[in-house]
C-alpha cells in the first residue's frame, strides 16, 4: 500500500515509497495550485501551513471545492493547534447527480451538530463553518472560518463567491432577524433560514401571537404592553402564576414565569422600567400560565409545504426536578413519548401548516425550521403554542441530527427551492439523549478559561457517543478550555431510552472538568425514577 507524506516551507518536501525529492517550486504557491488541480495520491496525508490533511483513497469520486476535482473517497484536513479543519468526505460516481458546498452560520453545540449531519450528506462536497469553534475544527466536521464576520452580509456573499457554496444554513436566531437571509437570496445564493421578516415569528413574540389570533392557532392568553402600571393592573386582574415576556430577543433569559403577583410585578419593572433586555424589552407580553407538559415540535418549511421532523423534548430549568432559573436547554431526548403520533398530525394541522399558509397570506412566507415551543395542556391533553423559534432548537438538533439517516444537504437544498412536497425523511430507530456540560455558575456569571480533559476517552465509551462542542477554545497548551456558559453536549444513541441515557451520562462521567456541573436527571418524565437512584 502506498503511503506519501508532503510538508510545506520554503520549500516542498515529498518522501514516497523511500524516495526523496525537494522542489522549491511549489512554496507558497502550492496552498493555492492544489485546489485547482487534479490530485491523485492514494493514501496520503500532508500539511499547508498549520493544517494537516488526510487523503484516504478507495474509489473514484468527484467532489469538488472552487472547480477542483480529487479522485479520492475521503479527504480530510485537521487543524495542527488551533487552525480550522476542512473535511470533505467523496461517495463514488454513482452517487448523488448534484453535489454542494455547505457554509453553515454559527458556533454553537446546534451549528457542531449540523456540520456533523452535513458532513454525512452524500449530496455534501464540503462544509464550512463561520465562526465555528474549536471542537468542530478539532472534529474535522467542518472547516472553521473564525475570521469571517458573519454580521457582514457582504463579507459572507463574497466568502460564497470565492469558494463556490452552493447552500448556507443560517444557524442562531440573530443573523436571520437582522436579514442575512434576504441578502443571501438576493445574491442568488440558497439560504435555509428565514427572510428578516418571517423572523419576527421569533424576534417579536407579539407579532407570533398577532399571528396566532389571525389565523386562529391555540394559544395561551394573553396582553402586550410598553406601559409598567397597565401592566401591573392586567396581572393583578388576572392573578398568578402568570408569565412575563420580554417581546424581542433576549438570549434565552426574556421569560419568567411568576409564581407569586410580587415577582411578576418586579418581572415587568425589570423590563419596562429598569431596562434589564434593552430594546428586546421595551413591550412585554403577559400571558396566562399554562400547565403540563413541555415539548419541542420541529418542521422543514419551503414558503408553502411543511414536513415534521421527529419529536424531542428538553429541558430548560438548570436544576434536577426541574427546578431552578431557565436556561437555554440542559439536555434533551427524541423521540419524546409524549408527543404520540396523533398529537403530532394535530399540530401540524392546527399548528404548524396555519402558520405556514398565514405567513405566506401576509407576503413573507417562511423558508427554513420552524421550531414549536408546545405545551400539552393538563386539563384538555391538546398541545399549545408556547412560542416559535425560526431554527433548530440546542440541545434538541444534537439529538435529531445523530438520528437523521436521510441526505440533510439534499432536504435543505429542496426546502429551499420550494420542493419539499411529498419529501419524507428517515430516522434510526431507538432513541437518542443529550446531557448538557455547563460552567458552574450558569445561567448566572460564571469564569472563563477552565480546563477539560479526557474528552476523547469519553467519546470512546461507546460507538455511539458523540460529543458536540458549544463554548469551547484551545488553549497555549492544546487544552480545551470553556469559554461558554453551555459547553458540551455529550450525546448518545441507543435501542431505547434506558441504553442511551445510560451510555451519555458513562461518557459524562469520564470528563475531568471541575468547573463544570450537569444536570442528572435528564429523560425523567420518559423513564422510571429509579434509573436516577445512583446520580441522587
């Protein structure tokens, strides 16, 4: 079997099958040649720079990166330090008749997640990643592109450009509410993710409510208000608990939900009067308290048709027993028991389609995820609507990206052109949990800067862990640092729930992070409380 290995300084060294050769040709003109040349090294790796590549040759493919074209199965570039990683995984001839370039936007544990299920794609020639972080470059799930300033709708169209992406995937909520999106399309390049529009499903949850009263989607009740004292006077006509929303984006933290009228009143003098969300709090909607059980509802809209994904459900309180402040998501499980199969036609048709047929009613129709923060209703058993996110939801995408068998790159290409009808997906069977690693002091202040070891080791604990980084850096020492107040997310699949709870939190425990802490009792409500006897 033929091996070669290529450095590059000054000049290029090349040592194949015990033969030496030095060219000081190629210097710093080869990082640029080779990717727009014909390459053809079997089994071989070399470095540019600071990155490494792995060339693993089986069969005859085509992938391409800026019109190049390498004969190999695999080509894998890992970061050496802290440099991105590029991976581009080939299928051969016969595989799919289209193949795209992907730049996923974000850096988060839903964007690591998302690159991860691209990467997989066969319909994928590549993945990029802006900004990225350090654990998806280490992964070589993506190529990390930290420099590109993904508020620089100009920067990303010209970064499209250069490298021929044929697909953007729009990850956090901000770049979507702020237009990335509209100026994507308007270049001519497909963008999974809605217009700035579309967003405010999402970036005004008194727009979302206008929507549902509209179109009559089930809803919680509710009044918004900018004034303090009319708002104080609707909570005390109403009693508690009651919640309280800032309208805008507020990273997660804009909802309380008041169990006494004292903390409601100061929830809404928090907003309104201190100020604590800025503009994003400016109006806040007060609503009625609904209670029962939480559930996350997740569908691919094309503008005009709508498929489900597969159900899951997490967990916001930062406290085992759901207790405690809410957080961005501890962890998460799909499928999620109590979202039976005729619960999810229902919200489909009562839910999500109205939506769907209401935005496109009001000229900006929804092309991208449209996430369903539902609550089946104690008293009635019938799912509302809590609140819409315009993306995958995090923790919930690590858990569905590990159980998606289809070609994800195709899907979003399709949802983009309009053409997701008839489109049906796949999943692997059984089930799949996340357990979320934060910084302690999350969802308060927490320091920076503590060091994780044994991340390696724990993704071997099982072919089917899968360790998804949200806040992480590499250090001067190549230690993964946190830099983040949720940090991991260790994931695993299993033929039930049991076996992949039971395998997530036996990778959990071989982290050394003692700045970090979980949550134990991640899938309670699905699983018998005695599976949590040893995490008391």
């Amino acid at each position: 079997m033929a091996f070669t290995t290529l450095s590059l300084s000054s000049s290029l060294k090349l040592v194949t099958n015990n033969n030496s050769f030095d060219n000081g040709f190629f210097g710093s003109q080869f990082a640029k040649s080779f990717l727009s040349s014909k390459l053809f090294l079997g089994n071989s790796s070399f470095s540019v720079g600071t990155l490494g590549f792995t060339i693993n040759h089986h069969i005859s493919c085509r992938p391409h990166i800026n019109g190049s074209r390498w004969s190999s199965t695999a080509f894998r570039c890992f970061a050496q330090k802290s440099e991105p990683s590029v991976s581009i995984d080939g299928y051969g001839s016969n595989g799919a008749s289209e193949r795209v370039v992907v730049l996923v936007i974000g850096g988060g544990g839903r964007e690591h997640a998302l690159c991860y299920a691209l990467q997989r794609s066969p319909s994928c020639d590549a993945v990029f990643c802006a900004p990225g972080n350090a654990g998806i470059s280490s992964s070589g799930n993506a190529t990390c592109i930290p420099d590109l300033d993904i508020s620089d709708s100009s920067a990303v169209i010209s970064f499209c450009h250069k490298w021929s992406v044929g697909l953007v995937v729009v990850g956090p909520e901000a770049p979507l509410v702020s237009g990335l999106a509209n100026d994507l399309v308007k270049a001519g390049i497909p963008t999974f993710g809605p217009s700035a529009e579309a967003a405010a499903l999402e970036g005004s949850k008194n727009f979302m409510k206008s929507i549902c009263d509209k179109y009559g989607i089930p809803t919680a009740k509710y009044q918004t208000f900018s004034d303090a004292a009319a708002a104080k006077q609707y909570i005390e006509e109403q009693g508690a608990p009651i919640v309280i929303k800032a309208d805008g984006l507020a990273a997660g933290k804009g909802v309380i939900v008041a169990m006494t009228l004292e903390e409601a009143y100061e929830a809404v003098d928090s907003m309104l009067v201190e100020g604590v969300f800025g503009s994003a709090g400016c109006q806040v909607v007060v609503e009625e308290f609904l209670e029962g059980e939480e559930a996350s509802f997740f569908a691919l809209v094309d503008g005009e048709n709508a498929i489900p994904l597969e159900s899951a459900q997490d967990h916001k309180r930062v406290g085992d027993g759901d207790t405690g402040p809410n957080t961005g998501g501890m962890g998460a499980y799909s499928p999620a028991p109590v979202l039976t199969k005729e619960l999810q036609s229902l919200v489909m048709e009562s839910i999500i389609l109205p939506t769907v047929k209401g935005m496109s009613a009001e000229g900006c129709k929804f092309v991208g995820v449209l996430y369903a923060g539902l609550m089946i209703e104690k008293k009635s058993g019938l799912p509302k609507l809590i609140e819409y996110n315009v993306r995958f939801g995090d923790p919930e995408c690590q858990v569905l990206m590990v159980r998606l068998e289809s070609d994800l790159a195709k899907v979003l290409l399709a949802a983009c052109r309009g053409e997701l009808k008839g489109v049906s997906l796949n999943w692997s069977p059984g089930s799949a949990m996340v357990v979320v690693m934060a910084s302690k002091g999350y969802p308060g202040s927490y320091e920076k800067g503590s060091v994780i070891q044994n991340l390696e080791e724990a993704e071997h604990v099982a072919p089917s862990v899968k360790i998804f980084h949200a806040g992480t850096a590499v250090d001067s020492e190549g230690n993964f640092i946190a830099t983040g107040g949720r940090v991991l997310g260790i994931t695993a699949k299993g033929r039930d729930l049991e076996e992949a709870r039971d395998e997530a939190y036996q990778a959990v425990e071989e982290i050394n992070w003692p700045g970090g802490f979980y949550r134990r009792d991640i899938g309670w409500r699905a699983l018998p409380q005695k599976q949590f006897a040893r995490n008391a």
